[in-house]
C-alpha cells in the first residue's frame, strides 16, 4: 500500500486535508529555493514551486503532495510574510488595489 506524503510545514495545508478526512501518514517540508526567476508571471510561479516542492520529497512507491500559495498585485510576487514589518508592507501594497492569489497543487503518483 502507497504512502501519502505531505511536502509542506503548513499548519493549513494540514487542516484543509483535515476537512476531507486526509490525513498524511508524514510530513516532509521540502527545503528548495523558493527565489522567483527574472520575468516569471506569478502563475508560473505557483506552478513551478507547486511541482519543485512535491520533486523534492518525492520518492518511490509512495504519493506527494505539495502546494504553493502566492499573492500578486500585477506581476509583482509579494515576499512570504515572516516578519511584522512585512505583513504590514505587504498590507499597505494591496491596500486598495486589485491583488490576486492563487494556490498550485502538486500530486506525484507511486511511479
């Protein structure tokens, strides 16, 4: 029997697999460059990290599951809030502006 393995730390991610009865039997945070390339769109982005963070867990025999969040105002990808002062930068940018956010799913199957 596969294994369903959870790329991500996020306390969120946990509780949304939570509502659908999915608990994942590990939780193995994948530790990648997440640096945005030059002229990269934000759905790109989420994409592209989405598919990074499930790589690089991943393994035989066993189903990943990664995801990766992003908020944009344009093409301009806001930095992970990790301190006050970047909740409240973050804030003040999509203080009434359009933004968007936008969440990629990675699912790798057993082969």
């Amino acid at each position: 029997m596969s294994t369903l393995v959870l790329a991500s730390a996020s306390p969120r991610r946990q509780q949304l697999l939570a509502q659908i009865s999915v608990t994942p039997d590990s939780i193995s945070p994948a530790d990648i460059d997440e640096t945005p390339r030059l002229g990269e769109s934000p759905r790109a982005y989420a994409i592209r990290m989405g598919r990074e963070k499930a790589e690089a867990v991943h393994a035989s025999g066993q189903f990943t599951l990664a995801g990766d969040t992003v908020v944009s105002v344009g093409r301009r990808i806001l930095p992970k809030a990790e301190t006050d002062q970047d909740v409240e930068a973050c804030l003040k940018l999509v203080s009434g502006r359009a933004h968007h956010v936008m969440t990629a799913v990675c699912l790798m199957g057993p082969e």
